[in-house]
C-alpha cells in the first residue's frame, strides 16, 4: 500500500459561510424538483471539503472524527442532501486512511482526479429482498468470475447520489463453489448501470437516492476488497461505526439548526396587530425557543464530545455510547423542529417557508440505518451482560 508521505499536510478549511449560503439558495429548487444538487457539489469540492478526510500518508488534511461532525453540520444547515451525498465519499476517504484496502493504484487515481473536480463514492449495499445489511443477510447480488475479472449482477436500493457517483462500492456475493462476499468497486461509467425507480421520498429529495440495476458490469479481477466467507470479519470495526454515526447525527442536528434559524427570524419578524410587538417577546415563544435550544445544545455535546473522544483514542467511548448518542441526536432534532412548526402553525407547513423543508427532512434522521431498535438492541444487549 502507499507508503507514509513526507508531504505537509494542507489545512483543513474552515470557512464555509459562503458554501453553506450558496447551497441553501439552490436547496429550495433541488429539493421541489427532486434534481441532482452538481452546482452545490461543485462548491462543496471548491472550498475543499469533499476530501478533508483523505488521510496525511497521502498527502491529505486527515480530519478526524470530530472536524468531520462539524463539517457535515455545517453543510446540513444548507442542504442536507447535499451534505448526505458529501457525508457517503468522506466516510471512504476516512476508512482509506485509517486502514488502507484500495488498490493502490486506484486510490491513486481517486486522488489525482479529486483535484480537478468532484468524485463522489458511495457503497451500494441495500437490497429490494434483503433490506438493509445492519439486519443480517446474505446480498443477492452476484459476482460471476470471468477469464480476467468480474461480471455484476444485481440491483441495490438507497445508493444516495447515484446518478452523480464515479464509483459504486458494490457489495455482491460470488457464484463460487464456496461463495464469498466483498465490496466490488465498480466505476460508475461502466456499461450495464442502470438507474431504476427514482427517489421519490418525502425528505432529502435531492439526494439521488435511487435504486440503480447492475447488468454483467464487468469489474477488473483486482478491484475488490474484503473479499471472505460469509460469516468470516464480520466483526464491526468499532472505532469506523462511530466514525460514521456520530458525523450522521451531527448532519441533522444541522437540519435542526437550520429549522431553529427560521423560527428565530420568524419569531423577531412576525407583529401581530392586536400584539404590537414581536412574538419572540412573548413567554410562549420564548419559552419553546429555550426548550429548543436545550434539545440542540444537549445533543451536539453529546456529539461532538464523542468524536473527540474517538479522535483522541479514548479506549473507554464504545460503540455503544456512540450509538446511543446517534440515538438521542435523533430524537432530539426530531423534537425541536416539531415544536417550531407547532409554535407557527400554518406558516410552519406553507410551502414558501424553509421550515417546510427542514421538517421533512428531519424526518428522515430516524429511519437511516442503523435504526433505532437495531441501535436499542445492541445497547440493551451489552447493558444485560453479567
């Protein structure tokens, strides 16, 4: 694998105000027409931040744990779709760099064209029978061995920018005597992809989302990793599941955020005639905006303290807590968004007003894998242990 380098590490950027402002002026479009977000992705790579976790062996800024949280909140409070097809290509950047297993030559070529423009990467693991791995299951999709490589047969669900990707890590089982598993990475011109049943949803409309068909992709023989036995690693890295979770949960606690501004401005421009003044002055409104503020500062301590504490190797953190965090970060964003719209009323549903859109998308925390009773079941069944 690449060797460690002698290169100084850039910085990793921390100004986003002017991306973050520029995807939320495209968010409202994007997420009424349910397109592809290529303009905001552009300006996401332009500031940097599509490959801050590329480790410093090659070259990179290495962002940990916690900068990554801070980045995908940020960019959450002006498109988590956006922030979501980000979120996907800096999760692999970071597993590279904490335990190389690409190609080498490769990632090397990853790298090479991250630099010029956007690459995006995202696993395809979801299955129409199968449902989310975090259940347990054998893929259906399959890897036929050819005289030089692989051919992939399959159809995957939730393979979040799809139509945007330059490489599906495609999670498949072989049509060996004695079948493996493994993630096949498969580039996304080849021939034989197909986009199917387009994302329709209620949240993250602009995320791409869709359900993507592989016929015969052909996939060269050294281009896959993990390959094993079913059954056989399948030991959770714990330190990489709270290295995804805890950023997740910080993307929509930006949501939230986002949800809290406009119900601040809201509260400071709104007059009624028979009031005279604005709403924010009133015990109502001040009392929700205090109840708000205590579900968000609560749950961005305990996500952010947690990935502090797994950047710094804090070998007491576990998985657990981590899960737990994601757990209550939900919850908590979920809550405060609803007690703005409820404190709005009609206002909080009209279409024209951003907190609309942010209530949808919230709505789509809870139900990212893994999901709450999958996260409850292995915290309960730790907590049980003699």
């Amino acid at each position: 694998m690449t060797t460690q380098t002698t290169q100084t590490a850039p910085a990793a950027p921390v100004n986003t105000a002017d991306t973050v402002a520029q995807l939320a002026e495209l968010a409202p479009v994007h997420d009424r027409l349910g397109t592809f977000p290529a303009e905001s992705l552009r300006a996401v790579h332009a500031a940097g931040l599509l490959t801050a976790t590329v480790g410093e062996r090659y070259g990179g800024p290495g962002a940990g744990v916690e900068e990554t949280a801070r980045i995908l909140h940020t960019l959450g409070q002006g498109d988590p779709s956006v922030a979501l097809i980000a979120a996907m290509t800096l999760a692999t950047h970071a597993r590279q760099a904490a335990q190389p297993h690409w190609p080498e030559a490769l990632y090397a070529r990853v790298l090479e064209e991250s630099r010029e423009r956007p690459v995006l990467i995202n696993h395809a693991r979801v299955e129409p029978e199968l449902g989310s791995p975090a259940r347990g299951g054998l893929p259906a999709t399959v890897a036929r061995r050819t005289a030089d490589g692989w051919a992939i047969g399959g159809r995957k669900r939730f393979v979040t920018g799809a139509e945007g990707l330059d490489w599906f890590l495609v999670w498949a089982t072989t049509d060996e005597p004695e079948p493996r598993v493994g993630t096949f990475l498969v580039s996304g011109a080849s021939p034989g992809i197909e986009i199917a049943d387009r994302w329709d949803q209620l949240g993250l409309r602009a995320s791409g989302s869709h359900d993507v068909v592989f016929r015969d992709v052909v996939v060269p023989y050294e281009h896959v990793v993990g390959l094993t036995p079913h059954g056989r690693g399948a030991e959770q890295d714990n330190r990489a599941g709270a290295s995804l979770q805890l950023p997740l949960a910080a993307l929509y606690l930006g949501v939230a955020r986002a949800a809290q501004a406009f119900f601040h401005r809201f509260a400071h421009e709104r007059v009624p005639a028979n009031l005279g003044h604005p709403v924010a002055r009133t015990e109502r409104f001040r009392r929700t905006a205090g109840e708000i503020e205590v579900l968000l500062a609560a749950a961005e301590q305990l996500v952010f303290g947690g990935a502090a504490r797994v950047d710094s190797g804090d070998t007491a953190y576990t998985p657990e807590q981590a899960l737990g965090a994601r757990v209550l970060a939900d919850r908590h964003g979920v809550r405060a968004v609803e007690l703005a719209v409820r404190l709005l009323g009609n206002p909080g549903l009209a279409r024209a007003n951003p907190l609309e859109r942010h209530f949808r998308d919230i709505q789509c925390a809870p139900v990212h894998a893994p999901q709450e009773d999958i996260a409850l079941l292995a915290i309960g069944t730790t907590a049980l242990r003699p």
